[in-house]
C-alpha cells in the first residue's frame, strides 16, 4: 500500500533501466560515437584526456540514454537527440526531455541508468 501512494504522488508513467559492460566499448568506433552523442556532449567527450574517462563517459550516456528510450516507450527517437548533461552539483539530467528523471551510477567494469519518466 506504501508504494501505491508513492508512486501516485509522483506521478510515475514508466520506468527504463539498462546496464553496460565497459569491456563492450571500442574508443576508435567514430561512427557509434557520431551516432550517439549531441554537438554538446561530443565537445565534453573530445575533452576528456584519459581513456579510462571516455570509456565511463560513453558507458554511462550509453546506458543513460538506452532507459530513456525504454521509459519513453517510443522507438522513433534517436539516441543523438537524448541528450544527458550534467547539472552544476554533477546530476546528469535529460536536456531535451523535463519529465525523465536520471541516475546513472558506475562500478569498474559496469554503468548502470535508470530513468523514471514523469507525468
């Protein structure tokens, strides 16, 4: 009964959650990079000077953007335009889509996201 009320509070339609292995990353793929990333989150990704930060980068947008798509339940929408930035205190937030909320958390080998998408 105590998650009813919650949920209704927060008025929750869908949930999206995914997981990457980051062994699956190929930094010299160009074209999954191209494919994925908006104009801002490519100039954060060319910014990065360490390999280990671009692996976590693309892993967690990846994931990220993959549990909006299953939260949005829309298979017209393309990854490039889910764009995941990161607030001033660090919070990844979806840009172009306000009623996504947005977790995305890491370990060495695995990003995991979770998106919850608001009324």
């Amino acid at each position: 009964m105590q998650i009813q009320k919650m949920t209704k509070t927060n008025n929750i339609i869908n949930v999206g959650i995914d997981m990457i292995s980051k062994n699956r990353i190929d930094l010299n793929n160009q074209l999954f990079i191209k494919k994925i990333f908006s104009i801002d989150e490519k100039k954060i990704f060319d910014s990065l000077i360490n390999d280990e930060a671009k692996i976590s980068f693309i892993s967690s947008r990846w994931a990220a953007k993959e549990a909006i798509y299953k939260a949005l339940n829309n298979k017209d929408i393309l990854f490039i335009n889910i764009e995941i930035l990161n607030d001033e205190n660090g919070k990844p937030y979806c840009s172009n889509h306000n009623k996504i909320i947005l977790s995305i958390s890491h370990t060495e080998v695995h990003c995991i996201a979770v998106a919850l998408l608001l009324k």
